[in-house]
C-alpha cells in the first residue's frame, strides 16, 4: 500500500535527521515559509549563474533558487516559436486536419490542444526542435546546477513544455474580446514529486539504473524549468512552498496513512498534500523574467498556479543529474538515473 512494491516498508532511516536532508521536524500550523525576495518589478530576486556560493546558500534554506540569463532574448523569443509549432503539430483532431490556428484563439480547444491543460502541460510527448535543445545544453543552466550537484558533469532531461493560454480578455479573430475561465489548470493540486518515507524521487524522463540507489536523502535530486516568456503571478505556472523541503520527512513521519496514495510505479512518483494541510496556506508564487531558471529540490511541493491574465504563460521543463565522470563508463555520477538517449537508443521512448 506504500507504493514501494518490494515488500519492505519504504522508510530508509540510515542517514541522521539532518534538516537539510528533509527531516526537520517541528508544528506545520506554527511553521512560517520564508518568504521569496521580489525585486522592483514583483519578480522573483535571481543570482547569476557564477555565484555558486550564493546559489547554494539560497537553495539550502528555501529549497528553489531562480538564475537569471540561462538563454538569451533572442533564444527566448526563438523558443515561444517552437513551442506554438509544437502545439500545431499535435493537433488531436479526431478527422486527421489540423484544426489549430495561433492567430485564432477559438480555435484553442480541446482537441485540437494538447492533453493535459488541467496541470498547465502540453501533453506527454517530449520537445525535440532545435532551440528547445540548445536550450539544455545552456552552459548557465549547468553551471547553477553544478553549484547544487557539486559537478559539472551532468546530464540533462529531454522533457516536455508548458503552454497556458490566456483566460482574461481574449481577443478573437472578428475583435470580439471574451473569458476564458475554463482554459485555467487546476487551482490546488499541491504535491512532492517524491516519496516522503523513503526519499524516493520520481525518475520520469530519465531511465531508472538502480531503484536501490534511488533512496535515501543525501543526493541533491533537482527539478527545474526555463522561462521563455516574462512570467508574472496572475499569469499562472510555478509556485512551492519555501523552506518545506527541510520538513518533509518529519511531515511524512505524521502523515504515514497518506502512504497509500502513493502510485506503484516510480516513473510516476508523486504524491498530493492534503487540501487542509497548513502547507496549502503557505504556497508562494515564482514570477520569473524571460530567460530565468528557477531549479528546486523534488522534496520541495510545488504546483502549477492556473493563468488569471491576458498573456500566456511559457516554459520548458529541464532536469539535471551528475553524470559519470568521462562518459556513461566513466567514475561518480548519480547511480539512480541514466538518460533516455544512448548508443543504443537514439530516442526517448
């Protein structure tokens, strides 16, 4: 009922209960989330991606930290165009013809749009255009993760992309201007890509080399997404809870019967916080510039907040893990995960 499918009960108590291992304890009502800096323009305050000290210090006590200039303007703007290409390609129109016009908000609709709206996410199927793929080989990317993984040796996720249309003041095609409030995702769906008992994470979008490996609470284990558009808080996409990933295992050790939630299968590790939990009133949201990273640990709950806004909401979802050092045979490296893409196979499946 735990999710763990092996027959042991999923608690890996070896390491201590360090706090920034997720095991700080203390009462969740009483408990108040750091609050994100914003600078003057309501964004989120970001380092560059040379501060490795500052990077590091700020993701120790909030759990999520936002780089700035990981791609350029113009790869940015590059970006939002493969991204809109990406959402004509996967026109799901039942009759085989596209359906989909970007010039034409009416024509937004499901099925012509991708899956997965209700979470903020432009289905299941990975981007493989070329900016979208220069984009993860940005050397600031790396190099802010490198601060948090301690190597430079890293690899990267090919992974999907986010697209929330706009909800307030659409502007059709004949000038006639309306809401949509039925294109915004999910309000409440605040959750841990992890599981709480056995610091499992989930390993989607990377191949699992060892479930075993998996466990514990030492190993930084990020998430992250890249900015292609400014982002600001009615706009919709990221928002955590500060400082929570600290907690995590004493939240997990009062909450145990929430075990059962958890999915079987850890490609899919995810496990919801109760709609009533005090975490719920402590959700922040992340305002991003163009071009900005925000990475945070997957002990972190975190969300997609719906769009509330005329502008949409545009991102591309990365993650890094350490790699072996000199290549797949190579020393070190994150024994948990290896990436899709090897001699073997060209592509993700």
């Amino acid at each position: 009922g735990d999710g763990d499918g092996d027959g042991d009960d999923g608690d890996d108590d070896d390491d201590g209960d360090d706090a920034s291992d997720g095991g700080g304890g203390g009462d969740d009502a009483a408990w108040v989330a750091p609050r994100l800096p914003l600078d003057d323009d309501g964004y989120v305050v970001s380092f560059d991606a040379a501060d490795a000290a500052g990077i590091a210090a700020f993701f120790r006590t909030h759990g999520v930290v936002v780089v700035r200039d990981v791609v350029s303007p113009e790869a940015a703007a590059r970006s939002v165009e493969e991204v809109w290409e990406f959402v004509a390609r996967h026109d799901g129109s039942a009759d085989g013809g596209s359906r989909f016009q970007r010039d034409d908000p009416a024509t937004w609709e499901e099925p012509a749009w991708p899956p997965l709206a209700g979470v903020g996410m432009l289905g299941m199927t990975v981007a493989l255009s070329p900016q979208l793929c220069r984009n993860r080989e940005s050397p600031a990317l790396h190099a802010a993760a490198a601060a948090l993984l301690r190597t430079r040796a890293q690899y990267a996720t090919v992974s999907r992309l986010s697209l929330m249309r706009p909800t307030v003041g659409v502007r059709l095609r004949d000038g006639s201007v309306v809401d949509r409030p039925q294109w915004r995702s999910r309000a409440r769906w605040l959750h841990v890509d992890c599981n709480p008992w056995s610091g499992e994470v989930t390993s989607f979008g990377w191949r699992l080399r060892d479930r075993r490996r998996n466990r514990g609470w030492r190993a930084a284990r990020l998430q992250g997404l890249i900015a292609l558009d400014d982002t600001r808080a009615e706009d919709g996409g990221f928002v955590c809870v500060p400082g929570a990933h600290r907690r995590l295992r004493a939240w997990g050790r009062r909450h145990r019967a929430l075990r059962r939630q958890l999915p079987p299968h850890e490609p899919a590790m995810s496990l919801p916080i109760p709609n009533g939990d005090p975490w719920q009133a402590q959700v922040q949201a992340v305002p991003l510039r163009r071009g900005c990273a925000v990475l945070w640990s997957s002990l972190l709950p975190h969300a997609n907040a719906p769009n509330r806004s005329a502008r949409a909401r545009v991102a591309q979802y990365v993650k890094c893990v350490a790699a072996p050092r000199g290549g797949e045979r190579g020393e070190g490296g994150d024994e948990a995960f290896a990436p899709y893409f090897d001699a073997a196979a060209l592509l993700p499946p």
